[in-house]
C-alpha cells in the first residue's frame, strides 16, 4: 500500500490534494484518477461549463501522471 494524491485543474483554478489515498499501487491509484475525472465531467455538463480538466497523480515524493480532458466548443480552431 502506498499514498497517492489527486491534484485537479479546472480551467485556470488549481487544488492541491493534501489528504490522499492509501492504495494498493499505481493501477488502482490510474483507475482513482479516471473516476474522479468522470466525476468532473459529469458536474461540468450538469452546469453548463466546459473547462478543461486534469487530475494529476503524485506520490509522496513525485509526479506519477496526469489524466485530461480538453473540451473545444464546437467551431473552435485547435
């Protein structure tokens, strides 16, 4: 078992995770972040808002990954 922390970014607002979660390795802590993800998203549609969103990963000690969601309006030039 190991901690890891979900960092998330919503449009231009950062939280940093202080409390984490203890785990039993990366592969659950990956599925943690995609469920946190899905979370976001699912808020973000329910109020009309499309910010691009991340939760990223870390150890106690560095940065594992990072999973996104880039939202375009459509028409928008990538």
């Amino acid at each position: 078992m190991a901690f890891y922390f979900f960092d998330i970014q919503s449009g231009r607002e950062f939280f940093a995770d202080e409390e984490g979660l203890d785990l039993p390795d990366q592969k659950a802590a990956k599925v943690e972040a995609l469920q946190t993800l899905l979370g976001m998203v699912k808020d973000s549609v329910f109020l009309d808002e499309q910010p691009d969103l991340a939760v990223e990963t870390r150890s106690a000690t560095e940065r594992l990954f990072c999973v996104s969601l880039i939202s375009r309006k459509n028409g928008a030039k990538h």
